[in-house]
C-alpha cells in the first residue's frame, strides 16, 4: 500500500506539490496499486488545475478518512479526474471539499468500464459533484453511500450528479444544503442531469433543501435515450424556485423505464410547478406508487402528472394530495394531445385552485387525445374558490375513444 503524505519522505514530496502553484496536476497516479492518504491534502494553484489524476487502470484510491481540500478561489479546479480508457478504478472513504470544477470528473472520450465511487461527502463542490461526460460512455458504475452537501452550481448547465452510461448502480445518495439559500445562483439548474442511461438501476436517493435565487429549477433533468432502468425510493423535499420548478423532466427518449415509490413534498414556485414532466414519450414507461404531496404555486399553474403529445404511458396506485395553486389552475392529473395513457387506481385529494375563473380538474384528457383509460380512480375533496372558479373531477374535453371505468 502507497501512504501518500503518511511517511516522512511521502510527506515532503506532497506538501510540495500542494503549496506550489503549477500547471500541472498536483499529483498523477500512473501505475496500478492500492493509494490511501494519510493526512488531508489542501491544494491552492493560482491555476485552473487537477488535485489528483488518475491515468491507470487497476487503481484503489482509498482517502483513508481524509479530505481533498481547496484552498483558493482559482476557477475550474477539479478535485479528482478519471482519464478516458480505464477500468477498473474505486476511490472511496473521505471528503473533497471547496471545489471550484467537479468533485469528481470521469472523463469518457474512449470508453471507461468498472468504477465504484463509495463513501464519499462532496461539499461545496461549484461546478458539479460528481460529472460523468464525453463522446463515448462509461459502463458498469457504482456510486453508493455518498452524500452532496451545499453545491452551489454557479453556472448554467450545472449539476450536482451528471451521468450518461449504462449498467449503473446509483444508491443510497443524499444531495442536501444547509439552509436552502443562495443556493444555483443566477441561471437554471438541474440537481441531477441523466442523458442516454440505460440498464440502470437509481435507488434511495433523497433531493432535499435545494433552491434558486432567481431562475428555474429542474431536479431530475432526463434526456436522450434513457432506456429500461429502474428508479426506486426516491424523495424530494424542500425545493424551490422563484421561477418555474419541475420535479422530472423527460423527453422522447425515456423509454421502457420504470419509477417505483417516488415521493415529492413541500416544494414550491413562483409561477410554475410540476410533479412529472413528460414530452413526446412513445415508448411504454411504468410509474408505480408515485406521490405529490404539499406543494405550491405562488402566482400560476400547478400540475402533478404532466403528459404532452405522448402514449402509451401506465401509471398505478399515484396519488396527488394537496397541492395549490394561486391566482391559475390546479390539475393533479393532465393528458394533452396522448394516446393510450392509463390511470389505474390513482387518487386526487385536498387539492386547491384559488382566484377569479381558476380551474381546479383533478383527471384532465383534452386536446384531442385518444384511447386513455382511467380505471378504479378517486377524486376528492378537491376545489377552486374565487369568482366563477369551477372544480371537477373528470373533465374530458375535445377527446375520443376515452374510458373512465368504476371511478
């Protein structure tokens, strides 16, 4: 085992290599073996740089406890980059912390296979805490038990989590802030961005006490063809955006995918917000046991289940319970231009519209859908109040060919 910074010899050459402002990385590992720190690293370039490079395949890069620290305010440093072409790497055990660039950067120009990120904190990473990116993909990923504390996301296109790849295992995350302020500072924002993820699985991830101070806010941004992975036990809470807010968001290519036992709670906007976002969806995906709970609009449209121009869509046991929208319409459920979407025992309770002529419809197909079946759902206890407000439970409109069957 090679102790960086553990024997007195070690020691010298690091701190060296920490304290000097260089263009080069601050340390590279270029041949197989088992690393582990034995003090915690600060690094302070005065150029945008790399803390630790790894450029060997068979490489266990153990933290030992300790942390890779920032010490300076130079822009774009990463705290730890994975070259294209390797395999076989863990890093694991520690902290990276105070990172202007990504936490952790893994670098997939040519093809990068078996990687486990375990038991890490990132904190106050700017850029991204972990970013997985480039022309070809990464296979065969494990990122477990690690926690992203207080990323700040200074700029557009910023994540906290940016994965592309398949065969990941993605468990047991929690991305929180402190106090939720001064959070994605300026321009929109996804939490966790998937583009082209497929043969996944995503479990027990938690978003919570994450915001914007003045633009939109995604926090599950879904994109490309994102195909026949699992999602389940995830929870949002605590979210807000002065702007728009969307929970999921996902287009065309999110296919034979399935969501089991996703919750969001007490999250809010300004002017928009939506539980799931979903465009042009053609494929059959499964969402089962979905839950939208407490959540707000101060001045516009609230929605739970959001599907634009897509079919062939199944949701089972969901339930949209008190959510409320302000001076614009409340639709715990709504179906605009689909074919083929089925609600099956999905419920609408305690939901609330409020201002002149708003519109409170729990189950909404309009638009010339076709085809979509709502079967054993529930809607209750549902309203609108203000000035020629209307509430309804089933509001079928310019659709054909639809059944709502023992609801």
């Amino acid at each position: 085992m090679n102790r960086l910074g553990y024997q007195a010899v070690c020691a010298t050459v690091v701190i060296a290599l920490w304290h000097v402002p260089c263009s080069a990385p601050a340390l590279t590992i270029t041949e197989p073996g088992v690393y582990a720190l034995g003090s915690d690293v600060t690094f302070s370039p005065g150029v945008t740089d790399t803390i630790i490079s790894i450029e060997s395949s068979d490489v266990v890069f153990d933290l030992d406890g300790h942390a890779i620290i920032q010490t300076d305010a130079t822009a774009g440093v990463d705290g730890i980059r994975i070259a294209p072409g390797l395999e076989r790497i863990t890093i694991r055990n520690g902290s990276i912390r105070n990172t202007t660039g990504r936490g952790i950067f893994i670098d997939t120009t040519t093809q990068v296979e078996k990687i486990a990120i375990n038991d890490l904190l990132f904190d106050t990473c700017q850029s991204s805490g972990i970013t997985i990116s480039g022309t070809s993909t990464l296979s065969d990923c494990t990122i477990e038990r690690c926690v992203f504390s207080n990323c700040i996301l200074t700029s557009s296109g910023d994540s906290v989590l940016t994965i592309q790849g398949s065969r990941m295992k993605i468990r047991d995350i929690l991305i929180t802030t402190e106090n939720g302020a001064g959070n994605a500072v300026g321009v929109a924002k996804n939490v966790i961005a998937l583009s082209s993820l497929s043969s996944s699985l995503l479990e027990n991830i938690r978003v919570s006490n994450f915001s914007t101070q003045t633009a939109n806010l995604i926090v599950w941004s879904i994109s490309g063809a994102t195909t026949e992975n699992i999602f389940k036990n995830i929870a949002i809470d605590r979210c807000q955006s002065p702007a728009t807010l969307t929970i999921f968001s996902a287009g065309a290519g999110f296919a034979n995918n399935i969501i089991i036992s996703c919750t969001a709670q007490n999250c809010s906007s300004g002017t928009n917000t939506v539980f799931v976002s979903a465009n042009s969806l053609t494929s059959p995906n499964l969402l089962i046991s979905c839950t939208c709970l407490t959540m707000s609009t101060t001045s516009g449209p609230i929605v739970g289940f959001f599907f634009n121009a897509s079919s062939n869509q199944t949701l089972i046991d969901c339930i949209v319970q008190r959510i409320s929208s302000n001076n614009n319409g409340c639709t715990p459920y709504q179906c605009i231009a689909c074919t083929n979407i089925q609600f099956i025992r999905c419920y609408a309770f305690n939901n609330t519209a409020t201002g002149a002529s708003t519109q409170q419809n729990s189950f909404t197909i309009n638009s010339t859908s076709t085809g979509c079946i709502l079967r054993d759902c529930i809607a209750g206890n549902n309203s609108a109040t203000g000035t020629s407000a209307i509430s309804r439970g089933f509001f079928f409109d310019n659709s054909t060919e639809c059944v709502a069957d023992n609801n």
